[in-house]
C-alpha cells in the first residue's frame, strides 16, 4: 500500500496508543508518535515533531485529554481525535473503537474488525482517519456516558468475574484453564444467538439450586455478586437463606 498520504500523529504511549501505532503499521499508514517520556529523552515538543501532519489522535487517559491539547495550543491548528467512550470535547473529536486492548498485539484482521463509533453529525471515520477500513457508528455526545458504561459492564465486569472464577478454581485444586472450554462456548453462544444464551438455575427457576449456590458463597463477596444478580435478572428467586 502507498504511504504517501500525510503521516497520522500519535500522542501517548500506553497500550491504545501501541496498538493503534501496530495497526497503521500494518495497514502501510506512516505514523509519527510523540510522548512525554519521549520528549524527556529527546527534548522536542509535540509542535515540532507534528510540523508535517494534519491529524493527531490524542491517545492518554480521559482526564488528561483536555489539558494535553491545552498545554500545547500550536496542536489545535490540526484535526484533532481521542477515543475516549465517555469524554465529549469541543477540543477534539471522538471516535472510540469498540475493543478491549490487552498487553498482546492483535492480528490485522483483529483490528479491521474493530466499529468505532463516532460522535453525531461530526466527521465521517475516513475523514477523521483516512485509510482505516472498519466499520464505524454514530452516537449523540449525550449517549456516551451510558455507552461507555455498558461497555465497561460488559467487558471489565465479566473480566473481573471470569478472574475470580479462575482464582477460586486454583484454590479447589481445578487448573483455571479447565475452564476455558465452558468461556469459549459462553462467548459463542452469546455471538450466535444472545437472547438464548443464558443457562444455569436462574432460567430453569431451580431455586434449590440458587439456594445452594447462596449458601456455599455465604460470607465472601461472591455472595453480594450473585445476589445482586438475582436482584437486577430474578428477583422473585431470591429467598432468605435458613
């Protein structure tokens, strides 16, 4: 692929910011990435280093998206984006890629897969990032509060349960990646059909199930976890325990 087209600016470091440098990498897009810890090294400010770049993506964590584009107003001369899923910005425009990024690089076709989803009548992904491929969708600024914190319930929440779900294992003397099947099959059969996926005691009304299941977990916090479970998707299975 050509890589003629004006180089994409990077500012940060962190994992976004490693992964999106790999993914323009292998999509033949020439980048230009600016930290911190870089300009510590090298002693260039962002203003000089993005001379001949007409986008930046401002890649750092939320509460510091604003005061990184205010403490070099040079930047604001640029077409200027963070993917952030919950910071709305007059400094920048928001385009968040729907993805958890873990400290391993992914695939090409791993990041081509990745919806970013945009603001509400702002610029189109091409626009704001020519040359990205993927799939793209429009929320209002209003809405991403909520958005996010849909994504963070699906995605960090069932992390945290998963890990913990792992670490009990280990303590029964069952190896954690004992359960990677039953997780694989969870993650497909939530793909394939999601109104039909849940299994388990609180779709079969097995309330002595549930029952148990309360009274082995009572006293550690995989009992608060499944009661409030069952209070938000059950509520007429929840009993007082005997």
């Amino acid at each position: 692929m050509s890589n003629s087209r004006p180089p994409i600016g990077i500012i940060g470091d962190g994992r976004l910011a490693r992964h999106f440098a790999r993914y323009l990498s292998l999509l033949g897009l020439p980048y230009i990435q600016w930290s911190r810890q870089m300009a510590r090294e090298s002693g260039q400010a962002p203003s000089h280093v993005f001379q001949d770049v007409e986008r930046i993506l401002v890649l750092v964590k939320d509460s510091a998206i604003e005061s990184v584009i205010r403490a070099w107003p040079d930047l604001q001369a640029k077409k200027l984006i963070h993917c952030s899923g919950c910071v709305v910005t007059s400094l920048a425009h928001g385009a968040h890629p729907l993805m958890t990024f873990g400290p391993d690089l992914y695939p090409l076709s791993t990041y081509q897969n990745v919806p970013f989803i945009l603001e509400k009548n702002g610029p189109a992904l091409e626009d704001l990032i020519p040359g990205l491929p993927n799939p793209s969708f429009e929320l209002s600024p209003e809405a991403k509060p909520l958005y996010h914190a849909l994504c963070v319930m699906g995605g960090s929440f069932s992390t945290l349960l998963w890990q913990k779900v792992f670490e009990e294992f280990e303590k029964l003397g069952i190896p954690s990646y004992a359960a990677i099947p039953y997780l694989e099959q969870i993650t497909q059969n939530l793909s394939r059909n999601p109104k039909q996926a849940l299994t388990g005691p609180m779709v079969r009304k097995d309330r002595d199930t549930v029952h148990k299941n309360l009274v082995a977990l009572q006293g550690s916090s995989g009992h608060k976890i499944y009661e409030s479970f069952l209070e938000v998707f059950a509520p007429d299975m929840m009993e007082p325990l005997s």
